[in-house]
C-alpha cells in the first residue's frame, strides 16, 4: 500500500486539509517502535476509500504533534473529511501492533 508523507501544511489547527478518509501514522525516524510498525503499516489493507498518510516528527514539541496532544509514537489518527475519527497511541516502550492493524483494516 502506498503511503503518502504528509507535512504542517496539510493540517489546519486539528483539522486534516485532505479530503476523504485517511489515516495517518505520526512517528519519528529515531524511534524503534515506530520502524517496527511503520512495517506493518506499509503492509495494511484498508477498506476502500481508505488512504495511509505518516507525518514524520522530528520533536514531540512542534506544532501538529502538540496540536494533537502527542505524547507518545507511534500514534495513529483516522479523520473522515478532515475531523478526527478514532485514534490509537502507542503504549510507552511497546509502540503499536497488531490490534491497531486489525482496526485499521475494520474501519467501517
């Protein structure tokens, strides 16, 4: 599945600017747990009109992570027409993994 890497421009306050559906992973390049499911991720089958984003962060204090109360990555968010729809953080030294796979793949 192709994933498409979004930026600070694609985000309005807590709003998604993409129309549609989309789930965004938010990670960052230095964190093992993210590489980990960051690989899963890649590998997901979404329900159609599903579309997979990841916002790379280099601090947990820049603007979009702090606009969505970041605290720990790797965290997904599911907006439908820009506004949050369910989302699942990480679990402190264990990241994401299947279940949230499994969710992603549910979305009805």
């Amino acid at each position: 599945m192709q994933v498409t890497r979004v930026s600070d421009q694609e985000f309005e306050g807590p709003r998604l600017k993409l129309p549609g559906r989309w789930i965004v992973l938010f990670q960052g390049p230095w964190c093992t747990f993210c590489q980990a499911f960051r690989a899963a991720y890649t590998r997901v089958n979404p329900p159609q009109g599903v579309r997979l984003a990841e916002y790379v962060m280099d601090d947990f204090y820049e603007p979009v992570p702090l606009t969505f109360d970041i605290e720990v990555i790797p965290t997904v968010i599911a907006f439908e027409d820009g506004a949050i729809a369910w989302r699942h953080s990480g679990l402190p030294n264990r990241g994401l993994g299947e279940a949230t796979v499994h969710k992603i793949e549910k979305w009805p």
